[in-house]
C-alpha cells in the first residue's frame, strides 16, 4: 500500500480518536469594536452603527473626526466644547463619543477586560480644571432592581488618560470588565452589572469637565484600537 493511501485508510480511525471540538472554545482572539483604518466612522463591529458626539446638559450631537492614530493611520478624535451653565443649580457637564449598536445587544460576559488606546490635547479655555473620563457600556433594554426599564441605563468604569507634554499614546488602557460598577446616582435602585454586561446595546466615552457655573473648556479626547480580551 503506497503511503498515500495508508494515510487515507488511517484518516477514519484518526478522527473516532480524536472526537470534535468546540469551535467556541478556540479563543479567536480580542473582539475588534473599531481600529478606524478604514478611514471612516463605522464601527469595524457592524452591529453598531457610526460614532457620534454628544454633550450635556445642553444635548447636540455632531460628528466626530479622524486624528493620527496609536502606531497606526487613524483614530477617533472628539473636539469638545463642554460649559457648565449658570442656571443656580449643580449640573454635571460633559460631552462624549458614543457607537449604538443597529441590530440586537451583544453579550460582552466572555470577554475579561476592554482595552484601548488613548490621549487628551487640552485646548484654549476658560477654565481647564480637572476632566474625568470614562467608558459607559449602555444596556437600554435591561431594568433596574425595581422592575423599572427607564432606558438611560449602563454601568461605567473611569479610565486615566496619559499626562504628558507633549500628548502621547502611553500604554493602552485595561478596564477589567469586573469593575464595571452602576452609577453612584443609581443607587438606590442600581442595574446589575453583570446583567447589563450581556446586553450591550451602546458604547461610550464620556470627558466630564469639573467646572464651577458659568466656566466652560475646551480640549480633544482621542480613542484608538477599542478591543475586548
């Protein structure tokens, strides 16, 4: 018998001793939300739709645009303007870049940590004070504790954006999916994070600005290779 067709007599018996697997259990590798070198604004993840911006308490949405990226080509760069009006009350003011997803939430509970890339360019202001940022995982469809489905629903976790003059990159960003917490003003009726977790149906990067009323800054937030491990 040639060795050809030995190998081929052999193949059944080869398989019955191995058995199948599950191709699930093969890790595949991080889960690319966007590395943005296509050049465009839709999501390397096709259940999501394109980027947009955001900003609070005044809400405006406008386009992000496309900056040098993490060692590469391209990045998402959000210019924000954020002014804390002076309206005698204590509003939050921010302003953020945020992806929904176009079709059904995705379950995001296999992954152990989101990972990516970041750096802030202050701009001119008024009142730079402290920005703190963060990454909200929205869950829209999920209820909170109470039985309620009010919508604005997510968990988020803070991220440090790298400090140096000039703006650089730094070392990619490793939110362990674990610490993503309910909002402190959820708290006395907070969504479960882990339940949130399998129904991600937005993405968002959020600067909120410490400003006093009436002040008001300026900077760039950019986002580069947005994976999940």
């Amino acid at each position: 018998m040639t060795s050809t067709a030995l190998a081929v007599a052999m193949l059944p018996a080869v398989l019955g001793a191995t058995g199948c697997f599950d191709a699930h259990s093969v890790d595949q590798g991080p889960w690319v939300i966007d590395d943005f070198e296509d050049g465009d604004l839709n999501p390397a993840d096709r259940n999501f739709g394109a980027w947009v911006c955001y900003t609070y308490p005044q809400p405006s949405q406008y386009l992000p645009v496309l900056d040098s990226g993490y060692q590469s080509a391209f990045s998402l760069a959000l210019d924000f303007t954020v002014v804390n009006p002076a309206s005698g009350t204590n509003d939050n003011a921010g302003a953020g870049v945020q992806t929904l997803t176009a079709a059904v939430p995705e379950d995001f509970s296999r992954f152990n940590k989101m990972v990516f890339s970041s750096k802030s360019v202050p701009g001119v202001s008024a009142s730079p004070g402290v920005i703190k940022f963060a990454v909200h995982l929205g869950c829209s469809t999920v209820s909170l504790d109470d039985g309620t489905t009010p919508g604005d629903v997510f968990v988020l976790l803070p991220f440090v954006v790298p400090s140096a003059v000039p703006p650089d990159w730094g070392d990619p960003v490793q939110l362990p999916m674990a610490n993503f917490e309910s909002p402190s003003y959820l708290s006395a009726h907070p969504v479960d994070p882990a339940t949130c977790i399998r129904h991600v149906d937005s993405i968002q990067f959020d600067a909120e600005p410490q400003l006093l009323e009436g002040q008001s800054t300026m900077g760039r937030l950019d986002i580069d290779e947005i994976n999940f491990q």
